[in-house]
C-alpha cells in the first residue's frame, strides 16, 4: 500500500519540466494537475522545433558532469522503456567536433574519466566535415514539444490550461493556490515555471536570469547531414522536414522580436566551420528562414535548481558564519516549504537534464526512501545536494549577505 495514495499535487509549468515532474508523480500515484498558463503545453523554452539530446562533460569528473551523464543515461532508459521511438520525432547520431587540440584533450579524457563505453559516446571522424569529434550513436535531435506532450500522456495528470498561478500560501500541511480562476488546496506543490520564476516572490532570491536564444530554421534540402553536428553552435538533422541552426544567445537584450544579424552570424560560423557540408554558399535569402526566439533560464553557476524550496523568510539570520568555529556557536539551518519543491534553472540542456532532475526532486519532496525499489537509478548523495537550491543561501550566509 502507497501511503501517497490520497495525496494530491500541482505542478505549475507544462514545459519539458513540468511535464517531467507529472511523469515521476504518477509513479508514486499522486493525484495531479498541471497547471499551465498557454493554452497547451511546451510553447516556450520547450517549444522549439528540434533539440539536441547529449551530455556534457569536463575532463575531470565534477557533480555537473556527473549529473549529466547519469541524467543521459536515465534519459536513454525511459527512452527505450517507454517506446518514446515510436512517438517522439527524433534522429539518433551527434557528432561534438573536437576542432582544437584542447578540445580533443578534454574529451578524448573525459571518456576515461568517466568510464563511458562505446555504445555511449567514442572519438570518431565525423563524415561532413573530416574532423575529429566526439561521437554520441545514441544521442539524439528531437521535438521537445512532442516530448513534453508524451510525458503528459504516460502521466495522466489533470491538464489545466490558461490558468496561471498568481500566489500560493503553506498553511497546516496544506497549500492553498491562487490561480486567475479559483483557489486550489493541494498536499504537494512543484514549480517549474522557467524563466517567468520571477514573478513568484518566494523564489526571487535564487540567483537565476532569463536568457533569450535565437534558432534558426533551415529547409531539410540545404545540408546532406543524417546526424546532427556540434560545434560550438549546432546543425541538427532533419526533423519533419527543417533544421535548426542554433543558437545565439543573450543575456542583456531580451526583446522577442527575431535579429536578422544573427542569422547572418550563424550561418556565417556554419559555412566558416564546415565549409564542405555546401556545394556554395551564394545566392542564399536568409530572410526567408524561419527564426525563434524563446527563453532559457539559467541558474548562477549553470547548474540547475532542484529541491525542496528554502523558506527565507523563516531564516535566521543572527547566526553568522564568523561565529560557527566559536565554542556554543550555532549551526546554521535552512527552513524549507516541506511540500513545495522547485526545478528551473535547466539552461541550455533542460530536455537532457529534465527527467532525472524530475525524478530527484519527486523523491526529496516526497520524502522517498534513498533506495526506492521503483527507481531505476541511484543517484550519488553529493549529486543531490549539489542540485539543491540551498548552496545559494549558504553562500550568502558565507559573505555575510542575508540581513
Ligand atoms: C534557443 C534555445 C535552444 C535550446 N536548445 C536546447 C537543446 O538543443 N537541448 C537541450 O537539452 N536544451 C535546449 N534548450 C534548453 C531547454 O529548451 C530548456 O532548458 C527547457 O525547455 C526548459 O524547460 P522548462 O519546462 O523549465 O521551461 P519552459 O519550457 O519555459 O516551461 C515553463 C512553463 O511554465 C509556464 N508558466 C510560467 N509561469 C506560470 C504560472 N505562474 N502559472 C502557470 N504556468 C506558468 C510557462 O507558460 C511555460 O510553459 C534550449 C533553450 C533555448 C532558449
């Protein structure tokens, strides 16, 4: 018998997220409602066209490294036991170009380091452009949006659209939601509303920024790739007919309008990195491709922000990190919303990252077992903590920076 069998809970987001998080409650049997502002899931950060699926990794092993690998692995799992294949337009096959020589050094130790087997990722020559790269078989371009809306399916939460969190508030063991159309009570509530986490008070602290990215369209017939290629910006493969060159990013100038410079930027780095992949160049109107302009956000040290969400307001902040060596000093603890957990912060890498943050947040709210039997993976505890949004309070607390 699940003790969570007559729990309920809101998921405030339907992105890649969102949509991650419904998935992982309806293994535990959570009644739940996603709620979501747009009239359907995955129309913004999530709502490109096509994204590229892979890991990233450092030389050396480090928790962000170690995250991503383990979140790809996961992924791939729930790839293949949920037949995703079969419903989720996508292309197996990335090629990372290692065009420098510090970059081979990076990664030809990284796959050591790592102990990542063949059928994973190996040094390959990638065909389009003869260079070396960092070859991901099972790595993969998709639409993120069927992605998310498969996610949703396999969960079944109750969909509520054009409903838009305004406010929430914890009262005896229960969270009273406002939406624009009524008032929701709920055992457990998750957030994961991207880059319009600002609006949320109670998460304002958590040094987050919006950042806007720019994707460019191209018609299937203007490159021969069958895999897609990475190489600082990326060419994917060919999904339902287009590519997408990505992206340009930027974090000061956020108008949604699409900038033509940065197609002709894009496609100028295409043609100078693989100058091969074109008979010519010439007599291109790359203002008749198609652009979008969607928003990423991204955390202050570009790890994402999973966990039980820390009550500031109940911090205390007479305990000073000077103090903490003295005798009697007190120990520093973190009050937290115990029913409310937060994923954001997935930057450029949410559809890779998403489902097994998804799953570590389920289980920290929830207050799982370490060694769920229903688990599929056992994530390191240094991992877990490293996700969780306290590290941020804890350096504030450091520089003496929560009054
Ligand atoms: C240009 C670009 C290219 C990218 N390419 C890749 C890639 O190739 N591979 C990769 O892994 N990642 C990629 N990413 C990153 C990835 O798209 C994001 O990390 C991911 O989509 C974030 O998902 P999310 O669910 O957190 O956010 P979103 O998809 O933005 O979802 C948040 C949702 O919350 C809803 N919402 C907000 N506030 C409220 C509220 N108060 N009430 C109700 N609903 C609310 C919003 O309407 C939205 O639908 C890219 C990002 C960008 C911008």
């Amino acid at each position: 018998m699940n003790g969570n069998n007559n729990k309920t809970a809101i998921v405030v987001g339907g992105g890649v997220a969102g949509a991650s998080i419904c998935y992982a409650l309806s293994k535990q049997n959570i009644k739940t409602i996603l709620m979501e502002k747009q009239s359907k899931p995955a129309t913004k950060a999530s709502g490109n066209p096509i994204g590229v699926v892979y890991p990233f990794l450092t030389k050396h092993k480090t928790a962000e490294s170690e995250f991503s690998y383990l979140a790809f692995q996961y992924f791939l799992e729930l790839w293949d036991s949920l037949d995703l294949g079969n419903t989720v337009p996508h292309v197996d096959g990335i090629h990372y170009l290692l065009d420098s020589g510090s970059a081979y050094d990076r990664y030809s130790h990284a796959l050591k380091n790592h102990n990542i087997p063949k059928s994973l990722a190996e040094l390959r020559m990638d065909p389009y452009s003869q260079k070396d790269s960092l070859f991901f078989p099972q790595g993969k371009a998709l639409s993120p949006v069927e992605l998310s809306k498969e996610l949703i399916r396999y969960a079944k939460p109750e969909e509520v659209y054009q409903t838009n969190l305004i406010s929430w508030v914890e009262t005896e063991g229960k969270i009273i939601c406002q939406t624009n159309k009524e008032s929701i009570h709920t055992d457990y509530l998750f957030l994961a509303q991207g880059y319009q986490f600002a609006s949320d008070p109670r998460l304002n602290w958590i040094p987050m920024k919006q950042v806007r990215g720019q994707i460019v369209q191209v018609p299937m017939n203007y490159f021969p790739n069958n895999t897609s290629i990475l190489y600082g910006d990326y060419l994917t493969a060919e999904i339902n007919g287009e590519r997408v060159l990505g992206a340009s990013f930027d974090e000061f100038h956020l108008e949604e309008e699409p900038r033509m410079e940065e197609t002709i930027q894009l496609w100028k780095g295409l043609q100078e990195k693989l100058p091969n992949l074109r008979e010519s160049w010439d007599g291109v109107d790359l203002s008749q491709l198609g652009t979008r302009v969607s928003y990423r956000t991204q955390s202050q040290d570009r790890h994402p922000v999973v966990g039980k969400l820390p009550n500031v307001s109940q911090l205390d902040t007479s305990i000073k990190y000077q103090n903490l060596f003295r005798k009697n000093g007190k120990p520093f603890q973190i009050p937290y919303f115990e029913s409310v957990g937060i994923l954001n912060g997935l930057g450029s890498r949410g559809i890779t990252h998403a489902l097994l943050a998804a799953n570590i947040l389920v289980n920290l709210v929830l207050g799982l077992p370490k060694k769920n039997p229903k688990e599929e993976m056992n994530v390191p505890e240094h991992i877990i903590q490293s996700l969780k949004p306290d590290r941020f309070l804890l350096r504030m607390w450091k520089r003496d920076q929560l009054t």
